[in-house]
C-alpha cells in the first residue's frame, strides 16, 4: 500500500452546489482582510452577509497552513466547510503552485471522516491542476504497514475526491490531472520503502522489492547483482561497505529505453538500508533515523518507473548500490585501501563516509552506458544539513546540469539550493599517501564539498549533478502542507520534471 484506495476526478461542479459531504475552499491573506479567490467566490455568495462576520468570528485570516473547520448549515450542499489558508498573493497577483500544493496538502488531513470531498483551490491553468491533485494526494499519505486493528484504517479519509477546476473539460488539465497522480504515486512508493524498519528492508530484501515493482512497469528491465557477482565485477566499495554486515550488498541496475528516445539520462541513488557508522560508530541518538539512508535509491528507482509510466521519449539507466553499514568482526577499517570499479584506488579513514564508497562504484558504471548526462541522489553529508537547514538539498557538479536540476526542482516545489567544487578541493581529496584518492580527510569544514569532488572523479567526465538531500529526506516532525512525518520522497519529482524538459529538447 502506498496511497489510500480512493477515487479522484477533475470536475466543473460550484463548490457551494457540490452534493459531497466536505467542501474544501482556499482562502487568502490579504492585507486587511481575508482575500477570496475566485475559487471560494461562489461560497461567499452563498452565505452572502454573513460570510465576513462568520470568519471574523471564527478568527480566519487565511494565512499559509491555516485550517478552519465548520458545519455548512443550509447554505451550500455540502455538510462540512472546511476553509484552508493560502498565504498571500505573489507578485503576480496569483497564488504559487507552491502555495496551492501545500494548502492542498493540509486540507487533506482536515476531511478523515467524511466519505466524499470536493476541494476547491486555485486551479485554473494545468500546473495549478497539477498542484492541488499532488498536495492533497500527498497530504493524505499515512504509513500503517506496522499497525493492527482500528489503528491500521485510522485516516485513510474518504473514498471520492472531486478536484474542482473551471478548465477541468480541458485537454491539458486533463493530462496534468492523470499526469500529477502517477507522480504522487512514486513519491509515495519512495516514502513506503524509507518508513520501512531497516531489519525488514535489508539490501536484498530492497533489491528484490525493486525488482517485484520493476516487473509491473511496462518497459523497464531489472538486473540484480549478488555479493559473488558484485566481487567478479570488482565493486570494491560497494563489497566494503557491506562486509560488516550479516545481509550481503547488491546493485540493482534499471533501464527503460523508449524507440523514440530523445535523449538518454543516468541515475545513480545511494541505497544504505541502515548506517550505524560502521567501525567510525555513530552516537546512539544519531542512529534512530538511519534506515532512510537509502532515500536516495528509493527517489532514483521510483522516478525511473514514473519516468516509464508517463511514457516520456527519454532513455533512463538507474544505478542503485545497497549495503547495510554494520559493525562486526568483518567490518572494513580505517587505513584499508578498496580498489573500486574501474580500478581507483582509495584509501578509507572514516567509515561513516561510507555512501560515497558505494556510489563510486556505481558512477563508473553508469559512465559505461555512454549517457548524456549523470545526476546522482543521495543523503550524502551531515555537512550539507548544516550549510543549508532540514529543507533544502544541495546541488553540485557541471554548471549546466545543475541549472537545468534548479529549474526542474522550481517547478516540482522542491527546494534546492546550488553549492560549489572549489578547486582546491582536488588536492584534499589526493592528499592519500598510499592510493589514487583519500575517502576523507578530517578537516571539518567544507566535508560536503569534499564528498562532491570525490564523487566527481568517478564521472568520466561526463556532464553530472549531485544532489545531497540528507536534510529533507526525513521529516522527523510533524505534518506540514504535503509533507508527512516520515520519509519525504524528496527528488522524485525534480528527476521526473529534469526528464520532462529533456524530452522537449531539440
């Protein structure tokens, strides 16, 4: 299970006329007073001069995240009301898509007893369409794999959903309807394998669920590789990470070649299904989230089966390295040298670097596929969640690709934030006395950069962007817009809308 079994429609209907039970309207902020949008237009009418007392009354200012709750009375159809904050209009006199999905988010965490709702938000161009369907999808995620009895339907809300849109008989809003729902079920799937507890999500446990979901997607191939084929390969970091532990590494491979491919992308997500730290063992306090170390493999495989589902004309090669990061008798040590694939050596001294090790594995192999370009994902550095806060990835690599991952992550309404590979840089990561690269040099500033430019080398020299979402990738707090508690699905998105833009090139 990833999303509640409910039907959702795009529909024209009033939202003060809806015969749902819930009717849930926007409300805006404005400088004064509440701003009514045109969406809740019909609504105020309906209560006519009761409307502005009754949310003076009931303290509504209609600022961001702001959910008021009421029994309609006689003057609309339906038998709640329930009256989400939009924020302020932008600049443009409209409200963000950013601002609509994560009201839309809110609103449906406000509705968990009633059987049918309508949701009337701003949405009347497709990407705002796209939005509200995204948010409320989202919003209403709840992960119940682990509970029993009552608790287990606890919130799965109601069975209808209409979407309401003035443009809803539209072509475009149509597409952009369908279209927001296979997205929001990747980011869903990507939430379902982080919330999974890291003993029952072991790399091949991982590799097999990968494999199971690739098999359902039309036109996308698996390949899994075993520790025995993995050290014929000679995947040296991904074989160290995983010698402390009891559950042997992997390397899932994907590809989805369409006949009409207009360009080919590669992949590559860190995928360590729990980071204990290894023999560098982490503080107790700091292991409590670490079975979503792997958030990174999730985001990659879920954007490469939305990618196949949407049918976009663009060639996808995914790499996913897994690897537990265990300590045991067997654990690899600081001073080891690991030969990865294509023969760089690297000295180890930190073993809690260890998602780099695999990754290096894995860029190498996705360079052997002749791609156009890399963007690899991963929950990479502690350094990055200081530089940049809980909600914001990084991006590093070559100019070019980054900007495009920026303006993928705008549209998406991820946030992303670009960061250097000062040039130095390449020095530290050559400072090993014994091999070709040092995995880690202790210096504590600018670790985050040092792990993008060790990544690098491993690129060929092939366009590449690096996105180092270890702040958003959990969210250990509550609720909040479309985020839930638990895994984010952070970079689904971004990837798919990257590919999307690629498929218009030229």
């Amino acid at each position: 299970m990833t999303l509640p079994d409910i039907t959702y429609t795009l529909r024209t209907a009033s939202p003060a006329k809806t015969r749902a039970e819930a009717v849930v309207v926007g409300i805006g902020q404005g400088a004064k007073d509440v701003e009514v949008p045109s969406c809740a237009e019909d609504v105020k009418a309906a209560y006519g001069r009761r409307w502005r007392g009754m949310l003076a009354t009931l303290g509504v200012s209609g600022k961001a995240g702001e959910v008021t709750r009421l029994p309609a009375g006689d003057e609309i159809g339906a038998q709640l009301l329930v009256l989400v904050g939009l924020g302020k209009l932008g600049a443009d006199g409209t409200y963000s898509t950013d601002a609509v999905r994560r009201a839309a988010g809110a609103a449906a965490r406000s509705v968990p007893n009633a059987t049918s709702v309508a949701v009337s938000l701003p949405a009347d161009t497709p990407d705002l369409v796209r939005a509200v369907t995204e948010g409320y999808l989202l919003g209403g995620y709840t992960y119940t794999a682990y509970k029993s009895g009552a608790a287990k339907s606890e919130g799965n809300g109601p069975s209808d959903v209409a979407i309401l849109s003035t443009i809803a008989r539209r072509t475009d809003a149509v597409t952009a309807f369908e279209e927001a729902q296979i997205l929001a079920q990747a980011v869903a799937g990507t939430r379902e394998w982080v919330n999974v507890p890291p003993a029952d999500l072991t790399p091949p446990a991982f590799a097999d669920a990968i494999a199971h979901v690739a098999g359902l997607v039309e036109g996308v191939e698996a390949t899994v590789y075993d520790e025995e084929q993995l050290a014929e390969l000679g995947c040296g970091g991904i074989l160290a990470v995983g010698m402390g532990s009891a559950a042997a590494p992997r390397l899932v491979e994907l590809t989805y070649s369409p006949e009409d491919a207009r360009g080919h992308i590669a992949l590559v997500g860190k995928g360590i299904t729990f980071d204990s730290g290894g023999l560098t063992i982490k503080p107790g306090s700091s292991m409590s989230t670490m079975k979503s170390d792997m958030a990174g493999a999730a985001a990659v495989a879920q954007a490469t089966f939305a990618i196949a589902r949407l049918g976009l004309p663009v060639k996808v090669s995914a790499f996913v390295p897994m690897a537990e990061n265990m300590v045991s008798g067997s654990s690899y040590r600081p001073g080891d040298v690991v030969t990865h694939y294509g023969g760089t050596t690297v000295e180890v001294s930190n073993m809690d670097a260890e998602g780099r090790m695999v990754l290096a594995d894995a860029l190498v192999r996705a360079t052997e596929v002749s791609p156009d370009l890399i963007i690899d994902v991963a929950t990479l550095t502690g350094h990055m969640v200081m530089a940049l806060g809980d909600r914001v990835s990084g991006v590093l690599g070559s100019e070019e690709v980054v900007d495009r991952v920026l303006a993928a992550a705008d549209v998406a309404g991820e946030q992303m934030w670009p960061m250097p590979i000062p040039e130095w840089m390449d020095e530290r990561i050559r400072s090993s006395k014994v091999a070709d690269l040092n995995q880690h040099d202790w210096i504590r500033w600018g670790g985050g950069l040092y792990a993008a430019a060790f990544l690098r080398e491993f690129t060929g020299g092939l366009p590449w962007a690096h996105l180092d979402i270890a702040g958003p990738s959990f969210n250990s707090g509550g609720a909040s817009g479309h985020l839930t508690p638990g895994g984010t699905g952070v970079a689904v998105a971004t990837l798919v809308d990257y590919v999307r833009e690629m498929a218009t090139d030229q």
